[in-house]
C-alpha cells in the first residue's frame, strides 16, 4: 500500500503523521510520502502585491521553503519502513494533494482535520473536507 500524509504543521496534521506511523507497524505499507503544499501570498490576490519589493519577497520564499523542507525531512523520521519520501508542492493544498495522490497512484491519504467542531468543519475552507469530497483515492482524516 502507498500512503500520502498532507502536513501543515496543525497539530491534527502531526496527528496524521503518527496515524501514518501507526499504520506501517500495523499493515503491509512500502511507501510513505508526506506531502506540504505551500500556498503562495500571490495565488490568494493578495491587494498589495503591488507594493512589495519582489527581491525581498523572493529571498522571504526560500527561506520558507528551506525551513518547510527541513521539518519534512525531520518528519521522516521514526517510521517502521525505509521508503519514506518528502514533496513540497505550491498552489491550492487541496488540489494539490487530490491530484498528486491519483497521478502518483497512491491508495490511501491521511490528513489531519481542522480541528473545528459542530457544523464548523463542514464550512467552506477546510482542506480535509475538500480532499474527501473531491478526491477519487481514499481519505482518512484523523482528529
């Protein structure tokens, strides 16, 4: 079995970490993927796009991406299986996430959920109730 863990940094999100370590203990897992996507300040309309010195921006965004890889790779760590893989993507995190998983052909997706209660977490925003609405690969959303 192939498993895609979606991490943000949330708590629920290093819960679906453990959930993932849980399960290569416990099944027949040969890979793990844990997958962030970074959305990035342009693809939200930001309105003062136009102020900010793309320089400065720029040099922001890799020291973010640096950061985000490094916690990936720390997050590989402790798992029952050697076939651990990290991927950071860019756009919508519940696009992404749906999309890589079917083209990369993995059976399951772990993520964690938004940690909203009642009739909260069925608002719109939420990427756990997206992925599980629009995704064609089977989602375990972990609280």
């Amino acid at each position: 079995m192939k498993i895609l863990v979606g991490y943000d940094g949330s708590d629920s999100s290093k819960k679906a970490i453990e959930k993932a370590k849980d399960l290569t203990s416990a099944c027949e897992i040969y890979e793990i993927m844990i997958v962030h996507v970074h959305e990035d300040a342009r693809m939200k309309g930001t309105p003062y796009y136009d102020a900010i010195d793309l320089d400065e921006l720029g040099r922001a965004r890799d020291e973010i991406f640096e950061k985000e890889m490094e916690d990936l790779k720390e997050l590989s760590k402790g798992f029952e299986i050697s076939n651990i893989k990290t991927k950071l993507l860019k756009g919508d995190p519940a696009k992404e996430i749906a999309d890589y998983a079917k083209e990369e052909g993995y059976d399951l997706i772990i993520v964690g959920s938004r940690g909203a209660g009642g009739i909260m977490k069925w608002m719109p925003g939420s990427v756990s109730s997206a992925i599980v609405k629009n995704c064609c690969v089977s989602v375990m959303v972990v609280k």
